[in-house]
C-alpha cells in the first residue's frame, strides 16, 4: 500500500530520502528489560487501574485537544510522540519509535522526533502522558455481539447454585413492573454455568417450578458457554414434538425418559423462542458497542450470523449506524441446504464497517457440557466421547465448495477428533489451493492429539483461541480429560512452534471482553487472582505466549503468526477517562478495511506509512 500524498508545505524532504527515523530511544520489543515475563499475579490484573484511551483522527488529543483547537481546527497533520519511545508500531522493520505522523486518515511517517522535524515543517507535535504506551487498536477475532447485548438484561454467571440462579431470575422478575405483572412475558437470560456450582448439577425445568414467582412463565436460559439451554415447563409443553434423539444434540431425560428441561448443541433448535425485534437488537447492539469501546475494541469478529442478525447489521450499514467495524460469519446449519453459491457476500458496507464473507461450521460441541468430540471417553463419564455436529462426509462436501465459491471458511472445533476430522478436510479441500487468500480457520482448536499440532503449520490454518477460555477451564479440565490428554488442551506454545498462525479472541459474553483478560491469560496461564491448578507459576507454564506474541501480534516472519492487533476502524473516538473510560465523544465519521476480509488489507497489522492511522494509549 503506497504511501498517502502530504502537503508540500509540510514536507521538507521525502521519507525515501531521510535517514530512517529512528533514534537510540527506538528499542526493538525484543528487548530483556521490556519482554522478560513477568508471571507474578498482578491483584486482578491491574485492570481497573488502566486507561484506555482510543484515539484516531484527532490521535491521543481526545477530549483535551477538542477543547485546545476546537473540532473544526484539528490539522490535518500533526505528530503524536513518546516521552520514552513507546509507541509499539507492530512493524518489524521499525518497531518501536519516538514519534509518528498522521495525515489525514492514513499514517504517513515515524521515526525519532528530531528526523520528524526535519521532514516535516511547522507540525504540530503533542506528547502522549509520561509512562503510557501507544499500540495500534485491537480486534477481537470471536464474538457474539447481539447475544452480549441480551446477557445484560439478565445475566446468571455468578450464582453457585441452582437455587440462586432461579433467584436471580425471580429478582428479576419483579424489578420489571411489565414482566412482573404480564407472565406470558418471554424471559431470556444468560450465563449459567453448572461446572460453577458447589454441587455440579444439570438444572431441570422444575427447578423454576418450584418458585412461585418464576412458575408458569416462558423462559429460556442460556449456559455460559452458549452450547445448552435451560428451559421452563411452559416452553416444554409449547414444543409441538419431541424426537427420542437429534443428530449432533442432547436431549436431556430423567429416569421416566422424560425432558428434563435442557437441550444441548443441536437439540436447541427445537425450543420455540420469539425473534428479537429490531429496536431489541439495536438496544443490544448499542449496549456491545458501549462496552468494547470502554475496552480499547473497535473491530469485532462475530461468530455467527444467522438471517435475522445479518439483515440487522445490514440495515444498520445501510443507515450508517455502525460506530465499530463488524466482520461477521454467517452460520451453517448442517440440515439445511448449501447456500455459498446463492447469498451474496457483504464486502465493505457501510464505508466499510461491515463485511459478511465467512462462513461458520459447527463441528462439535464444548468441553464445559461434555459435548466436545474426542477419540477417547470423558475421563468424568467414560459412556461419551462426546459428539460431532456434522457428518465428516458434509464437511467434506461442502468446505471445498465454500472456498471455491470464495467463502472464508471457519470451524467451531474443541475436542480433539473433532480438530482431527476439521483438519483431514482441511488438508484435501487445500491441495494446490492458494491458503493465504482463503484464510481457512479453526475456531477454538482447544483439544489437540499431538499429531494434529503441527498440522496448523504445515497446511497454514489460522488458529483462532480464547486465552481467557484456558484459565477457566483449566479448573475442571483434567477431570474431563485425565492427566496426559489435558497437555494437549489450549497448547499455544506448541502451535506457535510448529508454525501456527493465531488469531485471539475473547468468544464474549463466554468470557471477559477485555484484551488485556486475554493477554494475561495468555502470557500468565493464570487466573486474575494469580491463581491456577499447577502453583503460582501457571497452569501447564511451558504452553504461555510471550508478551511480544500476544502484543505485537508476530512469532516470526516464518511462523507468520498474527494475533488480530489489526488496524481497525478510525470513526474515532476519545474519551476522557476516570479508571474504565466513562464518556465518549465522537469526532470523525470514516472507516478502513476490515481483517481477513478485504483483500486491500495489506499490512494490517503494523503502522507504517501509508497504512490506515489508529492507535490505543495505555496510562496507569
């Protein structure tokens, strides 16, 4: 991507001409002193003591600068610098600099302050706050936007019991006059996870008719890990017809053979649950939007559109009501038809701030619920190996055609045989195939046999992981899986040195949105109290990421491994922060492409002239 043409009145000489712009203060992130991990808890994290300012057209000014020129005076280029050098430019060639350039809507120079003055006349120059550091804006490469949204209305993670939990949804209950008083009221609410309680048990629907309150009314609750739902007796009698069993699904029963009230991965499509109308998913979508932006995300991978939820966000492009870029997958359903030569892909609506071009396959369920594929039995129920979503034959079929038809396509896989199989179709869908462009996927990958986790490098699959997922589930993991097959659950390091590419998400509202709950946990294995099964040390430490992988977003240039540091939208936003950000202002209205979606892409991940301008400041 060449670089954007600047005024002649700023320049002095051309950047091709300059020396190289970097001064003794540019030290490379490889530095001791910088990236020496650091595997002492930090009392949570440190994260409520941490500001993050995103900043674009106006860079780090934000409010400030707005009060300083006023919005219509902000130049069209100044240079944002760092007392101490430490804005992390993610570009190998020059990684860590003094100062940049932002022109416009593109960056267009870094280097040391005084190389910046010599090439540049009368810019003007702000310094980001002594101490802070500036990294480029952050993507979370697996989401569930609309369904974040829906968990703040009511959310069930934090209960330890089943009694609890149905007290949270009685609470809730009566603090709403309009459901309180109106019990053919759907309620809906997520986040319940069994593995939490002090006696790990599946809840039923008479656990919610046992509540005076709560009984008699519609109501669908979702698990955390959004892969079973726990349901009310009235929707029970509302499902028209019940199979004995589901493909790729559970129904649970008691000891008559009766639904209990949960119904696992597959089996869920047979709970009749009303579709959100627009205004609810705009005031779910705003809710997500607000609490990304509080966290430094302006870019947002979701992980599953299915019609209704694509055709919001494509009306909400169409009327420019997208304040963050979205990238979203759109969902196969395995019982359907193939429709990657009929749909339509969405590429760069909206200015850019939505595309639609991935698909997302199921191949299995999760480890939390047991419904994960494995080629051996639970360790904790030797009955199951768990289940795959998809007849390996379909997957065969309909991968290739996806990618011939010029589909990104991404696969939910946890358990081991399920990675397995995900890759065997991989391998021969790939032959002679141009694996850059088509940018295949595995979501999760959360169980590999040790044959498979070379695999990522040798056929160039993007493994997409949730670090915060690891120190979760590292508490329940070895019962699940026995002590020599849980070494090959969330095994970073091993993919990373077999030359894995890795993309990291958070998978919300499963987990904390937060990048830095997720950078911790990837170069920590720790919980945020400094916790894990194995010591202070972490859990399984020799599979921890370093900070330079989880930061910078590149193992190697061999490995090609990015981590979605991705250069995001810039409708920018400052805000002026009190500990979380508070407020938000918005002051530019524009977006760039979007990663591993739009082919003009380039170096998204890195700043280097030329490239779209965005950055996020961190201050203690």
């Amino acid at each position: 991507m060449s670089a954007q043409s600047t005024p002649s009145e700023l320049r002095k000489r051309s950047p091709s001409s300059s020396p190289s712009g970097r001064s003794q203060k540019d030290r490379s992130l490889d530095s001791t002193r910088q990236l020496k991990p650091s595997y002492r808890p930090n009392n949570a994290l440190r994260m409520t003591a941490i500001r993050v300012v995103v900043a674009g057209l106006l860079g780090f000014f934000g409010l400030r600068a707005a009060q300083k020129w006023g919005r219509s005076e902000v130049p069209d280029a100044y240079a944002l610098c760092s007392p101490e050098g430490k804005i992390f430019t993610v570009d190998e060639a020059n990684p860590e600099v003094e100062c940049m350039v932002i022109h416009g809507s593109h960056f267009s120079d870094v280097g040391s302050l005084a190389d910046i003055r010599l090439r540049w006349t009368a810019i003007p120059v702000r310094f980001i706050q002594s101490g802070a550091v500036v990294v480029p804006g952050i993507s979370d490469s697996h989401v569930h936007i609309l369904e974040y949204g829906a968990t703040i209305q009511l959310p069930l993670e934090g209960p330890k019991s089943v009694k609890e939990t149905v007290q949270v949804v009685r609470n809730y209950i009566l603090s709403d006059p309009d459901v309180r008083h109106n019990k053919s009221t759907f309620v809906e609410g997520w986040g319940w996870d069994h593995t939490q309680w002090l006696l790990e048990q599946w809840p039923t629907s008479e656990d919610l008719e046992n509540d005076p309150v709560v009984r008699g009314r519609p109501i669908v609750l979702q698990s955390k890990d959004g892969h079973a739902i726990w349901v009310s007796k009235k929707i029970l009698d509302d499902i028209e017809f019940i199979p004995e069993e589901i493909e790729g699904g559970t129904i649970f029963r008691d000891s008559n053979g009766n639904p209990t009230g949960v119904f696992m991965d597959s089996a869920q499509s047979l709970v009749n649950a009303p579709e959100p109308t627009h205004d609810q998913m705009e005031k779910r979508f705003g809710l997500a939007v607000r609490d990304a932006h509080k966290v430094g995300l302006t870019a947002l991978h979701d992980a599953g559109f299915n019609p209704r939820s694509l055709a919001f966000f494509k009306k909400q492009a169409e009327e420019d009501k997208l304040p963050i870029r979205v990238y979203g997958m759109t969902y196969f359903n395995e019982s359907a038809e193939y429709w990657g030569n009929s749909v339509e892909k969405v590429i760069g609506a909206g200015n850019n701030r939505l595309s639609a071009r991935s698909v997302k396959i199921f191949a299995d369920g999760a480890l939390r619920s047991g419904g994960a594929a494995l080629y051996e039995p639970y360790s904790d129920n030797p009955e199951t190996r768990g289940f795959l979503r998809i007849d390996p034959e379909l997957l065969n079929k309909v991968i290739p055609r996806f990618l011939r038809d010029g589909w990104q396509v991404n696969v939910h896989a946890i358990g081991d045989r399920a990675n397995g199989v995900v890759l065997d179709a991989f391998e021969a869908a790939l032959k002679d195939a141009n694996v850059s462009a088509l940018r295949p996927r595995l979501e999760h990958a959360q169980i590999l046999a040790k044959k498979d986790m070379a695999r990522f490098g040798d056929l160039g699959i993007i493994a997409s992981i949730q670090p915060t997922h690891a120190i979760s589930d590292m508490w329940f993991g070895e019962d699940r899986l026995g002590p020599e097959r849980v070494k090959g659950l969330y095994a970073f390091r091993s993919i990373i040195d077999h030359g894995g590419r890795i993309a990291l998400g958070s998978d919300f509202p499963v987990e904390d949105m937060n990048p830095l709950a997720g950078f911790y946990a990837a170069i920590t294995r720790l919980s945020p109290d400094g916790k894990s099964p194995h010591g202070p040390g972490g859990w399984f430490p020799e599979q921890r990421m370093t900070r330079q992988e989880a930061l910078k977003g590149k193992h190697d240039s061999r490995s090609g491994l990015r981590l979605l540091l991705r250069r995001p939208t810039w409708y920018h936003y400052a805000w002026e922060t009190c500990g979380l950000c508070r407020s938000i202002e918005r002051y530019h209205d524009n977006s760039c492409g979007q990663a591993f979606g739009d082919k003009s892409v380039g170096h998204g991940d890195r700043w280097a002239p030329g490239l779209w301008q965005d950055l996020m400041e961190f201050t203690k």
